[in-house]
C-alpha cells in the first residue's frame, strides 16, 4: 500500500488508509476482488475514464466574453474586473481574493459568462442565504441563469454535462472539520466538475495558514498532498502534551514568504487602493475616560469575574481553552456597557452633523440599549433574511441615518456605502472580521471619506487589539509581503495576571 502512487495516508486501525480518487486505477490492479466499490463509486470510476472534453482555449474564451461590453442595467465592468475575469478563465480552479468592496460577483460572473457561451455547463452558485438576492440581480444584469446553494446544502452529485461552481464568502471553509468543509472538498473532485472559482475578501481571516489549506485543497493545489508535512513546515505543526495525551497543535505561522511564493500562481489578491480611486479609509481611536465613581464600579464588575475565574482554575474546574475565551467574552461585554455614554456623545455629534453612521458590535444588547436611547435601525442574527434587508435598504434610502448592526450579520455581503462613519464599539477577534465590517462602508458608490471609529475601554481592549495587530500581520507577510512585527498574548495569562 505504501507504494500506490499517488500517495496514500494512514488514518490508524480504526480508520484504514485514505487515498486520492486518482490512485483508484492502481488500488484496483492491486487488490482485485478484494477492492469493494459502491455504485455511487463505480460511475465516479467511470467518469474518470471518460473525462469531459477540454475548454477552448484562452484567447477563446476572452473573445466570447466581452469583457468590456455594457451590461443589461447599463454598468460597464470596471478596468481590475476584466482583467480578474481574464485571470480567472485562464484557470479552471482559483481563489479570487480581492479586497472587500472591489466587485467579486461581478468579475466571477463576467468570466462565467463567457464559458456558458462555448460549452453545454451548469452554472452554481454557493453563496450565504443573505446574499441569494444579491446574486440573483447581479445575474440577470448578464442574462445568465444560476443555480443558487447555501453552504448548508450541498449537493452530492453534478450532472454528467459539467458544472461551473462559484463559491462565496469561501473562508465559510476554513476549517477541515466543519460539514460544510467537507462537502466543498467532495464537490472539487467531482469527475464532471469543470471549474471552481472561490471568492473571498479573507483567505486568511485569523492569520493562520492552517485556514487556507482547505481551500488550497479544494484548488487540488500540489501542497495539499501532503497535510502533515504543510502543517509541520507553514504552521508549526507540533505535539504538545495535555494532560495524559498528547495534542498536534498547527495554529502557528512559519515560512509565509515561500508559502507565498508556491501559492500566488492560484490566488488573486488586489487591494482597493491599488485599484480604484475611493476616498481615503481613516481610523480614529477612542480612548474612553470613565469618572472616579463610574471607573470603580467598572473595576468591580471586572474583578469578580477575574477571581470567580481564578477560583475555578486553583479548584481545577476549568478543563480547556475555551473557558478562558468564554470568561473574557464576559469581560468584553461589561467594557461595551460602561462605552455607551461615549459612544452616545459622539454619535449625538455625528448626526447634528448630518452624517449616515453604522455601528458595529459583536453583541445585540448595546446595540438594544443604543436603539432605544439614539433610534436607527437594527440588523442581528436575530433577525430573518427579509428583515435584514429591509433594514439595509430603510438605511441605504435614507429613512433611517443610524444602523446598529452585529458584525456576524451586517459584516457580510451588504453594501452600506451611505455612511460616512463607522462605530466600532468593540473589535471581532479575527482581523477578517474587521475589514469585512469596515469595508461594508467603504466601497464603489461612497460619495466622501469613511472615518471608522474605535473605542477601547481597559486593558480587555488592549489585549484584542493587539491579537488582531498579530493576526494582520501575518496575512500581510503572506499577501502583501510585510513583515511580522508583533507578537500575540495569551488568554489564560491575561486572567491569571492581570485585575
């Protein structure tokens, strides 16, 4: 078995070995009667031994795609459009990585198009529920018929003709466990898969490169052969003890400047800056000043929660790492309770100004607490699809100049180019979040400047931002070839030594 080329892996006893679809032709002159198959297997087998007609060529496929012919509605592609268009029909699997706000949809649909002229193909799409509306309209304005999926329902089979398959928001498959991981990766090998265009603005949303290696493996990029040896060399893969077992730990990062290298052939990664000429994006932190009294009862609410902590961990009552995540989750709630007065002042400001502003927080109830004091409207995953959008489009009409959004629901697929400022009344944990937040603001269409607003409260604050300053160091080392400079701190050290 250690001979079959291409290489299989171990799993141990109880999972046997797993192979590569491609190494099937040698598992079967190997074991012969002994090589059980499945029908759905079998006609798998037989789709490989007769493989769909290849594409035309590329300078075809650029000439049928009218790259810069007007669309239905009366846009013209953008100049970084066609050429991500072009880019991607020279590729039948790819990662379109622009930065938010630069018209993924668009250029993937533009290329899309052209293949649907050539070749009999099935058109989908995998893309979020809330973004289903978004697809269907930027569709018509190309005349193109899609087949729309959300990532909780994935089909098992393709048709026999082929089948292009867009994916959106493709670091929903981020991690190799998730279900819907799985079910893309199954999808990428498909013998009557012609294509896979993946989109996202964050290939790398926590800055490690053990979230690309899925995507990596749905591109069937070369490094994704051998998931031990990428883990071991891009990720610090390594062992650690806990408790009586033993843990692999790869959340590290390690040669970013040649994993950049090996992967830039495959994944396209503009910046708005470099492609259009929005107005500028400008940060302003936010230091807020409690008084004595109102500092103390804040301090308080802190350090009971810190020394109930403290307590469990001398009673050994907590057991992992997500109980300290859970207690600072805890701590960040009470620091956006003591902001609301400062970020009421400034947003009272804002709006005698006349200026649209979408506040953003990880968590509904100062969201709730701002509504009911400031107005505006609200967009939660509480919420359904219909009521998130009507809340979108009551603030992009105007009828509204303040919306209060979480960022798991406003963060994703929406536009909200009318507000000239952003609240960030706390940040996400992963700096994917933050810039998806933020650039939900500032995109094609904003009329002026965007200002994005952070308030930090404590040394809570101070201990996020610094991880999403390490975060973001990382994907630029990998995309943008800066270096690291920062170092991350740790949760459980942060509980245990600080009040």
């Amino acid at each position: 078995m250690q001979k079959i080329s291409p290489k299989g892996i171990w799993k141990g006893s109880g999972n046997g070995w797993e192979f590569p679809f491609s190494a099937a032709n040698a598992l079967k002159e190997l074991l012969g009667d002994r090589f059980y198959s499945t029908d759905e297997f079998s006609q798998w087998f037989d789709w490989h031994q007769e493989p769909l007609r290849p594409l035309p060529s590329h300078s075809q496929l650029v000439e049928r795609a009218d790259l810069d012919s007007v669309l239905t509605d009366g846009r013209r592609p953008l100049p970084h459009q066609q050429i991500g268009a072009s880019w991607l029909l020279s590729r039948e699997r790819a990662l379109l990585a622009d930065e938010m706000g630069l018209g993924k949809t668009l250029t993937a649909l533009l290329a899309a198009r052209a293949i649907v002229r050539v070749i009999n193909v099935r058109l989908m799409v995998v893309a979020p529920l809330a973004l289903h509306e978004h697809w269907r309209n930027e569709a018509s304005a190309f005349n193109l018929q899609i087949d729309l999926l959300s990532w909780s329902s994935l089909p098992t089979n393709l048709p026999e003709t082929g089948t292009v398959l867009v994916v959106d928001e493709a670091h929903f498959a981020q991690s190799l466990k998730a279900k819907r991981t799985k079910a893309l990766l199954r999808l990428s090998r498909h013998p009557r898969l012609r294509i896979i265009w993946m989109l996202t603005g964050t290939p790398m949303k926590n800055g490690r490169p053990i979230e690309l290696f899925p995507l990596l493996a749905a591109m069937d990029h070369p490094l994704s052969y051998d998931q031990r040896s990428y883990e071991k060399y891009f990720c610090e893969g390594h062992w650690l003890e806990n408790g009586s077992r033993k843990v692999w730990d790869c959340k590290g990062a390690s040669n970013l400047s040649e994993l950049r290298r090996l992967i830039s052939p495959f994944i396209l990664n503009r910046v708005k800056a470099s492609c259009l000429g929005l107005p500028k994006k400008i940060r302003r932190h936010h230091e807020v000043a409690l008084t004595k009294p109102t500092r103390l009862g804040f301090e308080y609410r802190l350090s009971l929660v810190i020394e109930d902590y403290r307590y469990r961990m001398q009673q050994g009552l907590v057991n992992s790492d997500s109980e300290s995540l859970v207690t600072l989750t805890a701590l960040r709630k009470i620091s956006a309770e003591f902001k609301l007065p400062a970020v009421s002042r400034l947003l009272n400001e804002l709006a005698t100004a006349g200026n649209a502003i979408v506040v953003f927080s990880c968590f509904v109830k100062p969201l709730q607490l701002l509504k009911n004091h400031l107005g505006g409207v609200l967009l939660t995953g509480q919420q359904s699809i219909g009521q998130r959008e009507l809340a979108v489009s009551s603030f992009q009409e105007g009828k509204f100049d303040l919306l209060l959004s979480t960022y798991g629901a406003g963060g994703v697929g929406y536009t909200l180019h009318r507000a000239k400022h952003v609240v960030l009344l706390e940040r996400p944990w992963t700096p994917g979040d933050v810039n998806q937040a933020e650039d939900r603001c500032h995109r094609l269409g904003m009329q002026d400047s965007l200002t994005s607003h952070w308030f930090k409260l404590g040394l809570v604050d101070d201990l996020v931002d610094s991880l999403l300053l390490s975060k973001a160091s990382y994907i630029d080392e990998l995309f943008r070839l800066k270096v690291n400079t920062n170092i991350p701190l740790d949760f459980k050290n942060y509980l245990l030594n600080h009040t």
